[in-house]
C-alpha cells in the first residue's frame, strides 16, 4: 500500500516562491503576487518542502483516484496529481475538467518522422476545454488567483493563453478577464473565443512582444493578477502534462519529448517536474527534451545552439542574450511565422528553459513554415489534427531523426499544444485549389508546396458529374 501523504490543507507552510537564481535565492511566502524576484528581476518557482509535504511513493496512488471521478478533483487531469502540485487547499482549487488530455500512438505520424511503428507517440492536449495546453495552467494560476482574492485577471497573447483566461472567467464567474493581443496576430478561431466568452480584448498596435511588455506595465499599475506563464503557478499546472505522458506509458519515462517554443513555459515546466520527480524517487530516467522553435522566431535556438547560453549551474551568460536583443531592435527585426501562436521574439522564461534544457539534456532546433504545415498535414491526416504551431513538434521530431540525434528505435513524445481548429486559415490555405488564396497566407512565408494537400474538387450541380466526380477520386 502507498503511503499516505500528509493533507495538502497544510500546503501554504510548506510551499514557498524562491527565485530560479541560485546566487540570488530570494524567497517569498505563496500568498504573494509576484512575477519576478524583487531583489534580482529573475523568474520565480514555486517550491515544496518535500520532506515535510511527503508525496506518494507510488504512482498507484494517483491510479486509484480515477476510481473516484465524481469528485471533480480526482477527474481533472491537473489536480489528480494535487500531491505534486501541493501548493493550495482543496476547498480553494478550481477545475473546469482540463487535462482530460490523450496520449495517441500514430503509425502514420511515426512512418513520416522515421521512426519504427509505435515509437511515435502524440500528446493531444487539443481536448482541453478551450482546445489548448493553457488550460493546465491556467487552472493552477487561477487557483492562487482565487487564494489571493483576485477581481480582474489580465494575460498577453497569442490567442491560446487569452481564451483559456477567457473560458475561466466565464465558467466561473469569478474573475473578469482582460486580455491585450497584437493586432492581426492572432488566429480567428482563439479570437472567436475570447470575444464569444466575454472577455475584455484589448488589440494592441504591436505584435505580442510589445503585448507582453506593455500587459506587465498595465497589471502593475491597476493591480490586475498577471496569468503569462511568468506567474510561477501556471507552470505548476503544466507539469501535469508530463504526468499524464507516463501515466499513459504506464509510468515507463520516453526516451524524447519533442515541445514547441514560444514563451518556453511549457519547456520549464517539463523540466520542473522531471527533476522533482526524480528527486522524489518516482522515476529514476528523465527523457531528453528537444524544443522545436519556428526558423522566424528563433530566439532560443539562435541563443542556446549558435551562440552557446547555457544554465551554467544558475549563472547564464546574460550578455550573450543581451547582445542578441539588441541586434533585433538595432536591425528592427520582429518574429514572423505562420505559426502564430509561437510567433515571439523574446521568450519570458528563457533562464527557466535553459534549466530545463541542462536537466533534460535537451537540444534546440528551428523548422521552417513549410515543414511545420506539411507536418500539420500528415498529423491531421491521422485525424487527431493541431495548430500550425503544434506541428512544429513533429516536425523538429523528423529533424532530429533526419539527423542521426533522435534513434529509429526511440520512444518519443511530440506534444500537439493546440487543437485543429483553432487557425482555419492556414489550413485552408494549404489543402485550397485557389493559387492566390495560397499566395496571400502562405506564399508570402516561403511556403511553396503543399504536398500533402487534400483538395476539393468542384463540380457543377448535376447528378452525372458528381457521380463521375466520386467514382474518379474515391
Ligand atoms: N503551442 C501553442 C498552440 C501555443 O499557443 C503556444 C503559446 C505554444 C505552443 C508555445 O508554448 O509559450 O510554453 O513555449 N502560446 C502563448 C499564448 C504564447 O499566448 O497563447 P510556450
């Protein structure tokens, strides 16, 4: 029998924030708002006294929570894993069932990566309640958000982040949302939704870094809770992603997870729950971590695989990121790609990720608009499609394989982040006849094929050509 752990109502003396900079190593207490550390600027982690909070020794302690499902802690994917996440009491805990995520093995994705059958694995986190990863986090933020009696809480975005915030506001009631997006930078289906669910929209004439930077300033100014994933308690929700991957691997840890990087929260916090996991003694293997960045929004892989940042035990080199932002501001140079979602420039939690990447034994790479949309295609054609960004997982996956980095015999993990539905345009313009409609989305990024497209095909309304039109393509 697992032990039992110790009531997590006993949560607020045993997690604590502490800045990520070991020289530093400021702490605050977990009822303080705070999005970086006021002594040194760095990022925040939130923090258990492990010893004291006594985690299950045992995965089968989460295992039998589904047995209970009808209470909704032990149904959200999130908080059934409330042990590793022990940072507010149960009374105080806000689900709207996330993270009821799948993890799907794909033939047809494996033979496209190169890998052998059933070594290729997707993590659809497409089934959120707002069709994206954020929700993971955004329960775990709007948690604290509630401890700390919050009114208002304000995110930047790229589209997913805003209409998680969005759903949360409107499920619960709880808290109005505010959101700053770039104008024209962000997909019609996540804007779709944060208008549908009430959210206030603040189009900004910027694109999301100059969102980013300005929602800081304004949630400051107004007291407004901040819920971008530099809120240390969004990435806390994230690491249950990784819990459900070997949850669904029976608990046997992948040889590779292959993520998406735009803001890198989901990278640190891959990498938070992995050494945690570790530490406490319920896997004894972390899988490597390749973050796969869009060739026009490269700032990671520039940083870690050109020009050599790394961790360094807590002391990165901070001049070599410094002297890269200021060649984008001196040659004016903003992100671009198709994959919007993750069209960002100066990622938040760098320091974080570069972390991750060190205990992870991670690599960087980039892959162009192309490859992420032909990408696209060959997972949606295995039916369980994603966002032009998500692809780019699979996409660095075959990369990395084309390379010799990622062996044929590997198991790997690539997370689809956001659902099919969330661009419409760009898949339409990648399946469409129309060579302008292509042109205008696509061809304007360097994509100049769609190889895998699926056309319609026209036919006048009239009996005889439809059935002609069928027996010719079917
Ligand atoms: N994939 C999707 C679908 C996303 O929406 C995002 C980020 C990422 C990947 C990148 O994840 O930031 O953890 O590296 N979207 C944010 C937003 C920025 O505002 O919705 P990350």
């Amino acid at each position: 029998m697992p032990k039992e752990p110790c009531a997590i109502a006993t949560a607020t003396e045993t997690a604590y924030q502490r800045c990520v900079s070991p020289a530093c190593g400021a702490t605050y207490g977990i009822d303080e708002v705070r999005v970086a550390c006021q002594a040194c600027c760095g990022l925040l982690d939130v923090l258990y006294d492990w010893d004291r909070v006594r985690p299950p020794d045992s995965w089968s302690f989460f295992e039998q929570k589904w047995s209970r499902r009808q209470d909704p802690l032990c149904f959200s994917g999130v908080w059934r894993f409330h042990e590793l996440l022990p940072f507010a009491p149960k009374e105080k805990v806000i689900t709207i069932g996330e993270g009821q995520t799948l993890l799907h093995s794909s033939l047809g994705v494996a033979k496209y990566v190169g890998m052998q059958p059933g070594g290729l694995y997707l993590q659809y986190e497409g089934m959120n309640p707002s069709g994206s990863f954020k929700d993971n986090g955004m329960s775990a933020a709007f948690t604290h958000a509630r401890t700390i009696g919050a009114k208002r809480a304000a995110c930047a975005s790229t589209g997913n982040t805003s209409a998680s915030l969005a759903v949360y506001c409107a499920v619960t009631g709880l808290m109005k949302a505010v959101i700053f997006v770039g104008s024209g930078k962000i997909a019609y289906g996540k804007l779709s939704q944060a208008l549908d669910y009430g959210a206030l929209t603040v189009q900004i004439a910027g694109d999301f870094d100059d969102a980013m930077a300005r929602v800081q300033e304004v949630s400051k100014q107004l007291g407004i809770y901040l819920v971008n994933s530099v809120n240390p308690f969004r990435l806390e929700g994230q690491k249950t992603i990784m819990y459900r991957v070997l949850e669904a691997l029976r608990w046997q840890p992948p040889d590779w997870i292959v993520v998406p990087g735009g803001n890198l929260g989901n990278s640190s916090a891959f990498g938070k729950a992995f050494s945690e996991l570790r530490d406490i003694g319920l896997i004894d293997r972390i899988p490597r971590l390749a973050v796969i960045n869009a060739a026009g929004a490269n700032t990671l892989y520039e940083l870690h695989e050109r020009r050599g940042l790394r961790w360094n035990d807590g002391a990165p080199d901070d001049s070599i990121s410094e002297q890269y932002f200021s060649e984008l501001d001196a040659g004016g140079r903003r992100a671009s790609t198709i994959a919007s979602a993750i069209e960002i420039n100066r990622p938040v939690n760098l320091a974080k990720c570069l972390r991750a990447l060190a205990v992870c034994d991670g690599v960087v790479r980039e892959v162009s608009d192309q490859e992420m949309l032909d990408a696209k295609a060959q997972v949606g054609a295995g039916g369980l499609g994603c966002e032009p960004a998500s692809a780019a997982s699979v996409a660095g996956a075959k990369l990395l394989r084309a390379q010799g980095i990622i062996a044929p015999s590997d198991r790997v993990v690539c997370i689809l982040t956001g659902h099919q539905l969330k661009d419409p345009t760009a898949t339409v313009a990648y399946h469409t006849t129309d060579q302008q409609q292509f042109n205008e989305v696509l061809g304007k990024r360097g994509v100049r094929r769609a190889s895998f497209a699926n056309r319609a095909v026209a036919v006048s309304n009239d009996l005889d050509e439809i059935v002609k039109a069928i027996q010719l393509y079917s």
